[in-house]
C-alpha cells in the first residue's frame, strides 16, 4: 500500500433495529459507494468492545487530491444522501492518510 493512501471512515452507533440497518446498508448503500469514482478499496467492519460502533465503513483513495475529488462527486452525493435515512443514534466521519509501518 503507497504511504500516500487516504481514508474516509464511517461509523455507524445503536441502530434501532440492528438487522433491517444492515439488510438496507448492504441492499441498497453498498452499490452507491462502489460507484464512487476512484475509490481503491471498500471494508466494512462490525467491532466489538465497550465504545465500539455498530459498523465501520472504510473507503479508500491513492491520495488526499483523489479523495477530494471523488468525495465531491455526484455518486458520492447519492451515497452521502442514503445514508442519511438509516435510523441510528449517531454516526461520525473522519478522514486521514493512512501510514504503513
């Protein structure tokens, strides 16, 4: 992986209904976000522990200017806006360039 690679996470908290959120975010969010132009490479994670989100989304760029881009981009507006309907307590977005070690 080039030391330049960018990330957007989301994560998704206490949904109110666990199943019906998944079966829409794999049935309907996960093809929008493969739309998005240039994105390298898609994960979702479901962690466990005290704190721990309900789901991790991780999408991944070559670098910070290709994330940019792709993030303003109209297939990113329409993941951006369905994810919008998903009923969950809270969901937070944070973006960085990933370091390889």
């Amino acid at each position: 992986m080039p030391a330049s690679m960018h990330r957007l996470t989301v994560q998704y908290f206490d949904p109110a209904d666990g199943d019906a959120f998944l079966a829409a975010y794999r049935e309907r969010h996960v093809p929008l976000v493969r739309a998005v132009p240039d994105l390298q490479r898609f994960t979702l994670t479901t962690p466990r522990g005290d704190g721990a989100p309900y789901l991790q989304a991780e999408l991944w760029f070559a670098d910070a200017e290709t994330m940019k881009a792709s993030l303003a981009s109209p297939e990113m507006g329409a993941a951006a806006a369905d994810a919008e309907t998903y009923d969950v307590a809270r969901k937070a977005m944070l973006t960085g360039e990933v370091e390889e070690l």
